[in-house]
C-alpha cells in the first residue's frame, strides 16, 4: 500500500474515530485530568498502534472506547465506531458492542479466563453470548478457533482448565476468544509484555494473520517499538495524556519527528539484551497527572529543548506522510532565537 495518512484509499473510511478526548479522575483534591486532548482514527482492517512509557494515557483512552473507565468519565471529545457516538451510549449498548464489534485482548491471559471453567466451555460461552447458535454448533466452532489459534489437539485442549497451559497456551485462548464473534475492531492492551520474547513473537505473528483472515482492525497498545515496528501501519505516540507524534510506522521509523519518539526509538529493547535488562532509560519519568509542567510536557526530560518549550505549548505541526508532530522543532515558522539555554 502506497498511500498517505489522509489517503482513504479503496474501501477504507473510518472505523473508529476518536475526536479530542479528554478523561478525568476523581481525586481527592478534585477531577485529574490524565488524557488530554487525544485525537486519532483507525480505519477497517488496519493496525493502528498506541505507544509511550507507562503511565502515558494508553491503558485510559483503550478503556474510554470500551466504556470501561471505572470512576473515570470522559470529560469531553467523541468516540465514534462506525459512525455511532460512544461517549453518549448505555450501558446496555457498549455491552452489546464488547464482544459483537470490539473485542478485547489483555496483557494477562488469565484476567479473560475463569480458572474454574474448561477452555472449551469458556470459548462456548464466548461464541454464544452474542450470537444464537446451538451447543454443538458452538463447540464445533470452539475447536476451530482453538486450532486456528494454533493449540495442538484442539479437541483435548477443550477439556483442560487454563492452569493447565503455558502463558503462551493461555494467550492463544484468549486471541481464540477475542476472536470468537468476529469483530470489527480488536483491541490489545500490552498482549505480549508478559511473555518470553519467543513466544511474543509467535503470538504476534499470530495475531497478524488471524487479523488479515479476518479482516478485524486492530488497536495495538504498548510501550515496546519494535513491537510497533513489526505489527503497525501507523503508531500514535503518547507522552503525559498527549498524542505527541503521530504517522505512518515506516516515516515515524525512519523520520521520527518529536524528541519523544526518537527517544522511544533508540531504547528498544534487543532480542540480545530480553527484558529482564532495564532498557536504555530517558532520564526522569512521565509526570504524574496533576504535577503536569508549562509550556511542552515533554521539556523537562527533552535534549533538545529551548526557552520556549518551558513556558508555551507547542504547535501541531503536520508531517510529509500526513502525520503530525507537537514540538516547536517542528516548526519550520517557529521563532527559536534565543535557543540552546539562553533566557529570554
Ligand atoms: N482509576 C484511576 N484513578 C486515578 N488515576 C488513574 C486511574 N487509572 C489510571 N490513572 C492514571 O492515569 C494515567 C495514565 O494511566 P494509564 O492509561 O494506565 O497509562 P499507560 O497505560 O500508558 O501506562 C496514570 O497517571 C495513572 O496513574
Ligand atoms: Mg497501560
């Protein structure tokens, strides 16, 4: 595919769209706001990943398109999947779409699986919930699924209790289940931080070709970029509830834009060093939501910053692939004097 980002492309449009989206939390001090501001779409059968540091707003805007905030809500913006707003529906409504249109896949197997339920049963129960179809028709689906996933001996692996599996096993069934009703729009939430980097790479490698077979979109979350380099068609890149970058994955891989992202870039974790060694770290931390810094979120940690940065936002500025970058280095217009340290 050739295209770029405002490129709609045969049959594409957009499956999801989410329009400014801020979300709060009570506090004790009063609502923190921890997305601020976070636009991007993701259109049928693509892969759309959503990555930064922990504690960035991924998890929160994953939860906001389920409806699944908990005592958050969304303050203000709109989530819209297949046109239909989100924000506004009920409860009855987003649990009929969890499962019909959008289905979920978690960064621990076993928070989808019950440990007292057979596999089978539970893959059963997941095709049944939102379709009517017979017991045995199910259960004939649920060994399909089960080999489809890859799982040896699907029928055997339907009597056994998911204690009995590898993690890797576990989230084989849980892609199973996710895939179960054929949706539109999968969402994965870390789904591989868990596991060796072997069976990562299987599971996404699975994940890849299940998503192609079944045409599903798929909104990948994580903090790993040769996750996204692998598995996206365009990243978001999220820093302190922000979309700091956001593109095609080949021109953000190979041009990144924003300071973030090029950190984000050079702290890839190698097939040599695993993940038990710290990565490369950027110094500091994501600040915490209600300790946000003036100007750019990023310029306390950021090499690059100028006096500007510390004391005004930063512009979006589009990028060639129709992507976009929030840094005032971006900005070819941008009045920079004074730069490098000096003070205004
Ligand atoms: N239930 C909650 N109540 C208050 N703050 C929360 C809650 N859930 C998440 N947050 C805060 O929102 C911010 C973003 O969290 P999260 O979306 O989980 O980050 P990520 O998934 O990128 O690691 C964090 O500062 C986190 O502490
Ligand atoms: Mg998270």
């Amino acid at each position: 595919m050739v295209q770029t980002e405002n490129d709609p492309g045969a049959g594409s449009g957009t499956l999801l769209q989410v329009e400014d989206l801020r979300v709060e939390f009570p506090t004790p001090s009063g609502a923190v706001e921890v997305v601020a501001g976070v636009s991007f779409d993701v259109r049928p059968g693509e892969t759309v990943a959503v990555v930064g540091e922990s504690g960035s707003g991924k998890s929160v805007t994953s939860l906001a398109v389920l409806g699944l905030l908990g005592p958050g809500r969304v303050a203000s913006g709109t989530i819209t999947l297949r046109g239909e707003e989100l924000t506004g529906a009920g409860r009855d409504r987003l649990r009929t779409l969890r499962g019909a249109e959008i289905a979920m896949i978690f960064q621990n197997p076993m928070s989808a699986l019950d440990p007292l339920f057979s596999v089978g049963d539970q893959v059963v129960e997941a095709i049944r919930v939102h379709r009517p179809t017979t017991r045995a028709q199910a259960r004939a689906r649920a060994v399909e699924l089960l080999r489809e996933v890859g799982l040896p001996d699907p029928e055997r692996r339907m009597r056994s209790y998911p204690h009995e599996l590898s993690g890797g096993q576990q989230q084989r069934v849980g892609v199973a289940m996710a895939l179960a009703c054929d949706p539109g729009l999968l969402i994965a939430d870390e789904p591989t931080t868990a596991l060796d980097v072997t069976v990562e790479a299987q599971i996404l490698a699975l994940m890849r070709r299940l998503q192609a077979e079944h045409g599903a979109a798929l909104l990948l979350i994580t903090h790993d970029m040769s996750v996204v380099a692998r598995m996206a068609d365009r990243v978001v890149v999220m820093y302190a509830g922000q979309v700091v970058e956001r593109g095609r994955t080949d021109r953000v891989l190979a041009a990144p834009a924003h300071p973030y992202t090029r950190a984000l870039i050079t702290s890839v974790p190698t097939v040599d060093t695993g993940r038990d060694v710290p990565l490369p770290a950027i110094p500091g931390r994501v600040p915490n939501p209600s300790e946000i810094p003036a100007g750019c979120r990023f310029h306390p940690r950021c090499p690059e910053a100028v006096p500007r940065c510390r004391t005004e936002q930063p512009p979006v500025v589009g990028t060639p692939d129709g992507g976009e970058s929030r840094c005032w280095l971006s900005d070819p217009a941008a009045e920079l004097a004074g730069a490098a340290g000096a003070t205004r």
